[in-house]
C-alpha cells in the first residue's frame, strides 16, 4: 500500500518544507506502508499547486526518498492530446484535463523538471505511471530508461496507448525484451468503477484482459471499436512485467 503527502503543514511553514515533507516520507515508512504515490506532475495538479517539481520545498522530500529507497509511483503528464484544442476529447475537457488555455505547464517542462530531480537523485526508486506518457515515441523512452537505471515504467493505460505499441508490434516487441527488468504490470483501476453497474464490471474485466492479449498473444484482437497487435512475449519476460519487478522494487 502507498501513502500520499499532507500539504497543509508544509504550506503553513514554506521555510520548513523540506524538511516537513522528508518527516512525512519517514513517518510513512515507520507506519508500514511499502512506498509513496504522487499524482503532483499531472498537469491539473501541477497547477493547484504551483511548485515546480525540482524546486527547494521539494528537496528534502527527494533526498529522504533516495536516502530510505522508498518506491515512489509518479503521475507525471499526460497524452499529448489534451494539450491541443483540435485533439483534446470531451471527456477530458469535462474531466477539467483541457490544458489549452496557456495556463497549465507543458508535457516538456515536466519532463524537463523530472529530469533535474533524476539528476540530483540517481538512486530514487520511481516508477512512472502510463509508460511516462512516452507510449508514441520508444526511442525516446528508451533513451530515458539508459539514462536512469533506477527508474521502470508501469502499463497502466492511457487514451491511445496500447494503440500507440500496436502501431510497430516488432518495435513494441523489441523494447518490451530490452526492458522486461523496467516495465511494471498496471490497470490503474479502482473500486469506483463498480458504481456503474454492469458497465463498471464490464471495464475491470476489459482491461486485464485488453493487457493481457496485447502481451500474451500474437494475434491482431479487437477491444471496443480499437483493432490491436498482441506481442506474444515469452513467460520470462511476462513474469518480470506481472510480478517479478514488483517484488524487487518493493522487496516483498
């Protein structure tokens, strides 16, 4: 289970933040939970508050998480699309994900703000959720992994993922061997979707399965009205994605 940070008493005392937000991270640890989950580099997020993610009143929080390697999972961007007024969807827009106003921080200063942290931490055990968001350009992903051997991706979906990988399923293939030690099985689903009835339980089931066929199967599946490209991993890979990265990670 991961724990979440308090912000109110870091922003009653900014002198103090650092040092406030590193108390959390140990406390968190001592309280027995496994890692930390940050959502602060979504965009909306980054924006409510507006603290740059490589700035002061986050060092310490940094360093303490190096310091007791304590896994992070980190929410940082989003599809490409919502940054653009022709591509963003309704339903992101009614989401509050509609970042084409000006007023919100682009995909590249977050990736530019992750980056310094990474400098300065080399050591930090990060997990970056939906694939760092990088689902259409592998090259660039893997230039990302080389750089930061400490970091993995998890396979939580976003909107065009999983069609972005079946675009080049011999590429897809190809990076998902290279990094079988970096990529972490995802769904990103929670207990919410049960409210909806049918519909919800009919997505818990979809998306497993959705993961499961693109890299379990050969075969070109269709889910909705997407067509997809399954990559027909081999079991030793499909075991570091499912589970064996998860336990090293978080030593369990």
């Amino acid at each position: 289970i991961s724990g979440a940070l308090e912000y109110a008493p870091m922003l009653a005392d900014m002198a103090r933040a650092g040092e406030i937000l590193a108390g959390q991270v140990r406390a968190l640890k001592a309280q027995g939970f496994n890692g930390l989950k940050l959502i602060e580099g979504k965009p909306q997020v980054r924006k409510l508050l507006p603290i740059p993610l490589d700035s002061p009143p986050y060092a310490g929080l940094w360093a303490a998480l190096e310091a007791e390697q304590f896994p992070v999972v980190f929410h940082v961007a989003d599809p490409d699309e919502f940054w653009d007024a022709k591509t963003c969807p309704d339903w992101a827009r009614q989401s509050g994900w509609d970042y084409t106003d000006g007023t919100y921080p682009s995909k590249e200063d977050l990736y530019t703000e992750v980056d310094h942290v990474l400098e300065r931490h080399p050591r930090l055990k990060l997990t970056l959720a939906h694939f760092y968001f990088l689902s259409a350009d592998l090259e660039r992903a893997a230039r990302f992994l080389e750089s930061h051997p400490t970091v993995c991706f998890d396979l939580a979906p976003h909107v065009g993922m999983y069609q972005d990988f079946s675009k080049d399923p011999q590429a897809a293939r190809a990076f998902f061997l290279r990094f079988a030690d970096r990529i972490l099985y995802g769904t990103d689903m929670d207990t919410r979707v049960l409210e909806r009835g049918e519909s919800g339980r009919a997505f818990m089931h979809g998306i497993p399965w959705l993961i499961r066929s693109f890299l379990e199967t050969t075969d070109s599946f269709r889910w909705g009205e997407t067509d997809y490209h399954g990559l027909g991993l081999p079991l030793s890979a499909l075991e570091q994605i499912y589970f064996g990265n998860f336990q090293r990670i978080y030593s369990v």
